[in-house]
C-alpha cells in the first residue's frame, strides 16, 4: 500500500495532538482492497464500543490472508469498552 512513513515533516508531540484532539486520521491509499478499507474505518469509530473486537480484527486479517470470506461481525462481542 502506502509504504511511507506517516506525517514525515511532523514531530510526535504534534501527530499525538493532531489525532487525539483534532481527530486527524491518514488517507486510506486509493488501492486499498474494500474490505480492509472498511475494517480501518471501523477501528477508526469515534465511540470505541462501535469499533471491532481485537479478536475480530486478527479474524479478519487472516481470513484476507488466507483468501477466504472475512467473518461478519455479528459473531464477536466487543468487551473493550
């Protein structure tokens, strides 16, 4: 994908501040498959229960991995919040 470091000309200090108070979030590249586009907008909900369970996300990510039909989220409970 991208394969760039983000935010180059930025210090930490100001990505810190830029993500966690401006809600600054990096542009999902235009070659991005869709569903891993949609499982980084999902991490990226504001109210953390509405973001996927850490367990989901591994799921996901091997289902891509391995070629078959990522799983529905239906079937994991979010217990991080």
């Amino acid at each position: 994908m991208a394969r760039s470091e983000p935010y180059p000309d930025q210090d930490p200090l100001s990505v810190a501040f830029m993500v966690g108070n401006e809600g600054s979030k990096l542009e999902i590249p235009a070659n991005c498959p869709p569903p891993l586009r949609q499982l980084i907008l999902a991490c990226w909900e504001i109210n953390p229960s509405d973001r996927p369970s850490t367990e989901y996300v591994a799921d996901f990510l091997r289902a891509l991995e391995t070629g078959v039909p990522p799983p529905s989220r239906a079937n994991y409970v979010n217990t991080t919040s």
